[in-house]
C-alpha cells in the first residue's frame, strides 16, 4: 500500500476515534495490552530477527540493547498502555467560554490533533507507548520507526491493531508504516493534509531532513543543552548536590546540565568542591575556572564546547562576574530547553526566571526533572524545544488542539 | 544591513522588551500614535510615490486602492495602536500551577514568542497594525512588506520607531526589510534561530513558499472554503438570512461562504428562495440542485467548484441526503476554516459541532463572524487554518508562549 493509502486510513480512523468516548479509547488501550501479553511469544520471535540481522550487520552493543526486547520490557509496554487508560481524557475540555453583545455564545473546546505521525528510531516499545498516547487522545498514530526494528515493530502494530478491534476502535487507529527507506522518510513528511502533527524522535539529521524537506506541521523535540548557574547567594552544599545530579544522573538525556557557570564571588570555593565531587567526568572550563581548578583537572573549553550537547560524562564551566553575564550567556548557548538557578537571593531568582528564554526556568533543584512524568503528566511523548503549540515536555494535553463553538439564534453580521 | 543582522537586532530587543512592563509598552504605543497623527504628510508624501509608481506600472484600481493612504486612513492606524494599548496585557498570566509529592512548585506562565516575523502584501497599515500587536505582547515585529509599498512602510516603519524610542522602548522593536526581493523573502523564512514565528499573509503562492522553503516556524494564515449547511429541520427564513449574510456581506474575505449545503427534505421549498434573494451571485450546483433551480439560473458544478474559495460572488450548491453527507461532504472539500449548521434540532446541531473538524463551527449564525474583533478579542493578526498552536482568530494570546516555572529547595532526581 503506498504511503499515501496509508495516511488516507489513519485519516478514516481519526474521524471515527473522534467520534468515541473516553470509556471506548480505555477499553481499547485495555484489549490491547492483554493483546500483547498474550503475544509475548510471536513478539520476542519477531525481535529476534532484529537482533540478529543487527548483531551480523555490526551493531554496537548499545544499540543492540536498545533494540532488544525480553518479557519484562513487553510486560512494561502493557503496563504503560493500562497507565495510560487510566489517565484523565484531555478531550472535551471547555478551555473557555463567554457571550457576545450580538447573544453568539463561543465556546472553545479541547479536540484531537486527528492524525499524529511520529518517526522514531530502534526501541520497538515506542510502536506501543506513542499508539497508546495518540488513541488516548483520540488521534490515529501514524508510525515510522527504523529498519532496525521493522520485524519487532510490525508484529507489536499487528497485535495491538487486533486489540483496538476487538474492542471496537478502528485498528486502523495505529498504522505502520513498513517502508522504512529514506525515500518514503522524505515522502512520509510531505504528505499534507493527511498528516496533521508530525514529532520526530531522533537526532539531529533527523531534524535538519525535517527543516529541510517537511511540509506537514511539525513539533521539534530538539537538543538540550541545559545550564545550572550557580550564583553569589547559593547554598554551595545545595549547588553541589544539584550539579552532580544534573550532569551525573543519567548524562546521556537531554535534560541532563551540559555547562556550569559559577558567579566570580564564589568560584573559589566552589569550584574546587565541584571538581572533586565530579569524579569521572570531563571538565573544560575557560580561562578563569581553568585557573581555579587547575589544567590537570580541566582541559581549556572552546567556544564550540559551550554550545554542544555532550550527552557523555563531560561538563563545560564558566566563572561569570554577575547574573547579567550568566543570562547573556545561557541566551547565546542555551538551546531553550531548561536552565536552572541555584541562589538564596530572591531578586535573582526573579531575574533568572523572568530573563532567561527556556521551556523550563528552574530554581533550586536539578534540570532532570523537566520530564512528562515528573511534571506529573503521567506520560510523556517528547520534550518540544520550540515555542509553537508546545513547550517543554509533551503529554496528552499536547497532542491536542481546539475548535470554537459558537452558538446562535440567526445573528448575521451587518 | 544583511537580513541576519537585522534579525539580531529584532532579537535584542525582543529581549529588551521581554523584561518592559505592560504599561511601558503601552506609552510605546501612545507615543507611536501621536507620531503618526504629527507624521501625516511626509507619510502621505512617501506613499504618493508608491502609488505614482504602481500608476506608471498599470497596477489594477482595486490594488492601488489598497495601497493608498489618506489623512483618514492614518487616523485609523493610529487609533488602532492606542485602542491595542488600551486591551488587557496577555504577558504573565499564569495558565496553570500545582505542586509535586517532592515539594516542586511548577507554573506555566504566559510569555511572549520573542521575534515575530510577518510577511505582507500591499496595504502599509499593516506595518502599523502588526508592529501595535506585537509590541503590545512584548515582542519585536520584524515585518516584510511588499515592493509596491515600500516607501509608505519604510516611513511608518521611521515614525512608529521614534515613536517607541521617545518612550524609551527600543526603536528595534520594529525592524522593517528594505530589501524586498524574492530572494529576500526565501533569505528571510529560513532565519531559523532569529525568528520565533513567521505569520505569512499573502496568497497561495507566498503559502506554497513558506511550506517549500521555510526553517522558521511558522503559523499558517489560509483559505476559508465556509459551507452553510441547511438542515431538514432548518428555521428557513433564518437559513435565507444566514445564507445571503454568509455570501454577500463582504464576499472578498475569507470567512465568506462559498457552498451551501441542502437538506434533500426541503432543498426544494428553500432552494428556489435563495436562488431568488441570493441576487446577482453565480451558482453553481450538483444535478439535483440544478433540477430544483432550474438551468438558466444555475450552472453545473464540477468536483472543483466545491474545493474552491472563490472570493466572489459565486457559491457553489449540493442536494444532501442527510447530516451524514453533508459532515462528510465538508470533510472533503472543507478548509477547515468556518463551517455552519442552520437547524432547530438539538441533535444534528451536536452532531454537526462535535464532527465536524474546523477551527470555527457555527450553529445558527454567519460564517462571517469567525474573526478576532467579533469574537472579542479587541484585534487579530490572522486566523490560522492550522490546528498546531492556534486555531481561527489570532489576537494578542496566540502571539504568546508560555515556559514552565520550576521552584525547588534542593530537590534532586533519585
């Protein structure tokens, strides 16, 4: 079937998923779970043609991980569709109302996105976990994960398409696509008017193919390369505890501090302590931290250094002589996606997060939490980096839009 | 000036202006509108040139009109920025907030975009119009106007600068392109980091560009194809008001109704009426609604009739069985800008509500009204036909992001 064919089902499906109640979607999610449960043993087949077409291409063990499923990974994709299902339905939210001189009564109301695509790459389970996001929203998931994973994914999309049957939904809520070259990539992108919200998961060729080439809308779940700051008026056993977690804690992810900048009145003191307590991570620093810590501990940062998101055991350090330095700095490097503070000093604090321009301004406490599950969103589909539609972490609420209801009694317009 | 180098500028001071308060940028405002009313004849002097120039090149009346200023037409813009001084200030209001078992506080606080960018054709009271919504949001207007006006716009663009400088905004907040070749507007969608928004209006073709070409994010501003969708249990004498408002108020805009959908059950009691009362429009209608009318009064519709706006006085016509096809007759041809019902059934008015996917869908009223000053929201930018980040009338709000607040006391991730 060709792509479009494709998109015009998903389309099909969303009109009627729109048309369904909460109750309905739950039940969906609900037989789809037991569905997979039920196929632990077809699914982890279909993953062991993956794995081994990877292992006999040379995929690097990392990847092979992530690739590779077992009955405790399958066993949480279900568990993530019946967490999902108990979620409370975004649809039908009344975000506003009010009356008019004329008597129109408008109402805008919460609705689905109707066919949300996402591009993804090796973890099968995001085959399951983004089809549980959309149908919970009432929006068809139009998928395309990697070749790497094609067997695993279409195996876990046939078995969750029989769910969503069983209980009466369209299957054609979730559609694979099984064409994974990087023509039907670039073709999947420009299919206007089937596709009305496009995420893509992956890195940053990924991101520039989109730039490129996409003419559905789109949201960017971008780069981070996230800032602690550590001011004059910190609490420097708070600061360090929240430096070594930001960059420590799990590095490779994008909320992870990827720079360090220490106000000039307590560089001294601090940087010292921060040093020793980074056991095991790269530091480079400019000339300033340099000269604090020592060349032996840290390498000189160049200007590149403080732009890039590492997502490895390695930290950039500024000693700046005031907030102001500290903001002009995040302004030129930050990506927009979550800078923190750490000060005693209410007017900074203020400062810091009225002034610096990112998804998410922190004040004393880690950048690790800007995720959809410690915001509280129960799930999460990505973190958008960009300031249209979405900002900072994706969860049902974001895979959303809405219409206006407007109400009469004949009004026309004169 | 290079278009990047003007984009830094619009930047800084879209930081600047980030951190003014709503009553400084309200006296921005005001000091701009005085200037424009102590401006009136050098504006006037400097679009007579535009205007001699679009003579000499045998630009149409209608466009010319579009082009041409007056006292009076200054007047209006300068009203329109104090009137924009005086709506509510969207910047800072805090959309939700709660706490986490760990102590968090987060807020998601309203912010603006930063760097609006608007590419427009003819009319030069946009550069006012435009430059009074955004700085009004606290963001800088970096605003391309065509050639035909680019010595009216340059000069508003002066006045309005000096306007905000006298007030102590900075005169960046709004940044004119001079330079209005086409390679300039592909230059300019693509200044992926220094424009936070493009909103273009213009026509198909500048749409078809800014889908092929731009990196910046944009809001598209697009067609309405509105139907009006007369249903079996129809109040007909409201339906012929709605109908003649919807078509022949101010056929030229987008929110114009260009389709009229019948019921089959009293197609032919209400079709000969709005043949008769629908005085001098075209019509163009399917088999059965050319039986009822009668040929010399109504032509055949092809399949493109009903996909198309028209923006004149042309509407096509359909016979439909029931709400069924008439919900999916929209589905198909639909834009997605304004769709009505006229009926007295509860049932088919939810129905056609809740179906129907559109950014406006009206019950017993004008399409007409889908705009920012019937809906109350004081003046619009646009109406958006996307579903990502707004949806119909853009005003002062859909100028507007929002960051999460993140406030701890040493919280770490575990």
């Amino acid at each position: 079937m060709s792509l479009r064919e494709l998109g015009i089902r998903a389309q099909a499906a969303a009109r009627q998923l729109a048309r369904t109640s909460s109750a309905e979607r739950d039940a969906g999610l609900l037989a789809a779970a037991d569905g997979l449960e039920a196929a632990v043993a077809p699914i982890l087949e279909a993953n062991a043609t993956d794995v081994a077409r990877a292992q006999r291409g040379g995929t690097s063990a990392t990847v092979i991980d992530r690739l590779r499923l077992s009955p405790g990974r399958i066993e949480s994709m279900a568990a993530g569709l019946r967490q999902v299902a108990g979620l409370p339905d975004p649809i039908g939210e009344i975000l506003d109302g009010w009356r008019r001189p004329n008597g129109l009564r408008i109402q805008r109301v919460r609705v689905p996105l109707g066919v949300v695509a996402i591009i993804y790459e090796n973890r099968p389970n995001v085959t399951s976990d983004a089809a549980g996001l959309c149908v919970k929203s009432a929006n068809a998931a139009f998928l395309r994960g990697s070749s790497a994973a094609i067997t695993s994914n279409t195996e876990i999309a046939r078995v969750l398409r029989q769910g969503f049957a069983k209980s009466g939904l369209p299957e054609d809520a979730l559609v694979l696509v099984e064409d994974t070259s990087r023509e039907s990539a670039t073709e999947f992108m420009r299919l206007r008017g089937l596709i009305d919200c496009l995420i893509p998961r992956g890195g940053p060729s990924l991101i520039a193919a989109i730039l490129e080439h996409a003419t559905v809308p789109y949201v960017i779940d971008g780069d981070g390369n996230c800032h602690v700051y550590v001011d004059a008026a910190a609490d420097l056993d708070m600061a360090l505890a929240i430096v070594v977690n930001a960059k420590t804690q799990r590095p490779s992810v994008c909320n992870a501090a990827e720079s360090l900048l220490v106000h000039a009145a307590v560089a001294e003191r601090f940087l010292p302590r921060a040093a020793s307590a980074l056991q095991g991570v790269q530091l480079v620093g400019d000339a300033r931290a340099v000269a604090i810590v020592g060349p032996s501990r840290m390498g000189a940062a160049t200007d590149e250094d403080f732009s890039q998101e590492f997502l490895d055991l390695k930290l950039s350090v500024a000693v700046v002589d005031d907030i102001d330095r500290a903001i002009d700095h995040i302004a030129r490097h930050g990506s927009g996606h979550t800078e923190a503070i750490v000060t005693s000093d209410l007017a900074a604090a203020n400062r810091f997060t009225a002034e610096v321009d990112a998804a998410a301004v922190v004040v004393n406490a880690s950048t690790r939490f800007t995720d959809g599950e410690e915001f509280g969103f129960g799930a999460e589909i990505g973190i958008s980096t960009q300031k249209l539609h979405a900002r900072g972490p994706m969860g049902l609420r974001e895979l959303t839009t809405y219409k206006y209801v407007v109400q009469g009694d004949g009004q026309i317009r004169t």
